[in-house]
C-alpha cells in the first residue's frame, strides 16, 4: 500500500512519518503525482520520485527468493561499501551515488531497505510480469521551471498485472482507463514528542516531530475531475 493511501485509510506507519521528515511548515503543491493507464488487465503507473522506494519494496517483496539483474543506485550518506557489489561510486556534498548492475534476490533487497531505509533506491527490474524503471540519480525538487507548470510524473514507472496495486492508486473510481492524480501538502504544524522538549540537536527534532495538516487531492479520472482532502499527522 503507498502512503497517499496509508494516509487517506487512516494507517499511518513510519514509512509515511518518513515521507515527511524534511518538511517544514507550509504548503508544498503537486507532490506525489501519479499517472495511471489501464489497458486490459495492465496498469502503467509512472509517479514523482515518492513512491521509488515503495516501488522498489513491492517488487522485491514478489521477487522473494528469486534473482533477476537490478540496475540503477543506491544514493544516500551511507557508506554501502561491503554491502554489496557497485560498478562505481560517485559523491557529491556528502551524498554517495552507488552505480550497481548485478543479479539480486527479492529478499537481498529488502534487507537493504530494512538496513538503510533513508537512502533512496532507484533501482530498475522485473518479477515474473511485473517490471519497474526508476531514473538512476537523487530526486530533486519537483518545481519545474515554469511556475505555473505542473511537474511532470516520470521519475518511475511500473507496469503491473497487480489490480490492488493499480486501485491503490485510484480508489474513486473501480474502473478506470486514465488517472492523473496530484496531492497538497498543507503542513500546519510541527509536533514536537514530549521525551525532546528539551532536545538541542535541531537534526533529531526534525526527524522524530511529526507534521500535522492536511492533504488536498485532486484527480482527473477519464476526464471527470474530482477533489478530496484528509487531515493527517505524521
């Protein structure tokens, strides 16, 4: 399940509390977009880069035991030396870029998300009939250079015979043949936990406050538009 729905079914976890531990208070508009095609029993699903690391956890979650060939990187400020096997590494202010192409099972995956679970994974593959392409870099701000411009949902892409997966993404309407879905983040508040009133290193309350506000959706589903909003604190 992808955080938007998380939120929006009221099952907040820490992977969406992860989602929003660099924002500030305030309103951030067309985040996590999502654009939906179904074609017979196949969903294309291409988004912003806040869904890669879902993405990358789904598909490695049917994968299992199983290898295939995984390319792309893993980039973050942690030190993957040891960790696995990478073409090449490069940095830049602190941020390492792990250039990997090697067979991998689901499940070696997965334990570098559990192990390194702020690093981004922009890794590409394919489980049985079910195929991701993520853009090998670190995802920047979606701001596009016109302001009235809405950033465009290209940074993943997965083609998927998984209906549950498809309607997760659009829940408004059970059949469908297009979806282009954008959410506002309206940030209202930083929580601040009890245990870090008294906390000094602005870098822990950052990470462990939880943002309370709401979230604006609006869709246009086969060309009916249609809005929702949802309170949230995470």
């Amino acid at each position: 399940m992808n955080f938007i729905k998380k939120i929006f079914d009221k099952r907040i976890d820490e992977s969406v509390h992860m989602q929003f531990q660099k924002f500030s208070r305030g309103e951030f508009k067309d985040r996590a977009i999502v654009k939906v095609k179904k074609t017979g029993n196949k969903f294309t699903i291409s988004t912003t880069a806040e869904f890669g690391n879902e993405f990358v956890r789904i598909l490695a979650q049917k994968l299992g035991k199983n290898k295939t060939n995984v390319t792309g990187s893993i980039i973050g400020t942690n030190n993957l030396k040891g960790e696995l096997e990478f073409k090449k590494i490069s940095q830049f202010q602190g941020v390492k870029n792990y250039s990997i192409e090697q067979e991998m099972s689901g499940e070696e995956i997965l334990k570098l998300l559990e192990k390194f679970p702020k690093n981004f994974f922009a890794l590409s593959f394919s489980a049985n009939e079910d195929s991701l392409k993520i853009k090998p870099k670190a995802p920047k701000s979606t701001k596009p250079k016109n302001k009235e411009e809405t950033p465009k949902p290209d940074f993943c892409k997965m083609v998927t015979t998984d209906a549950n997966m498809g309607k997760g993404f659009v829940w408004e309407k059970p059949d469908f043949k297009e979806a282009i879905i954008a959410h506002d983040f309206m940030i209202e508040s930083i929580v601040i936990p009890n245990e870090l009133k008294n906390e000094k290193d602005f870098a822990i309350i950052r990470e462990k406050s939880q943002r309370k506000g709401k979230i604006i959706r609006r869709a246009v589903i086969d060309e009916n538009e249609m809005k929702s909003e949802v309170e949230f604190e995470a």
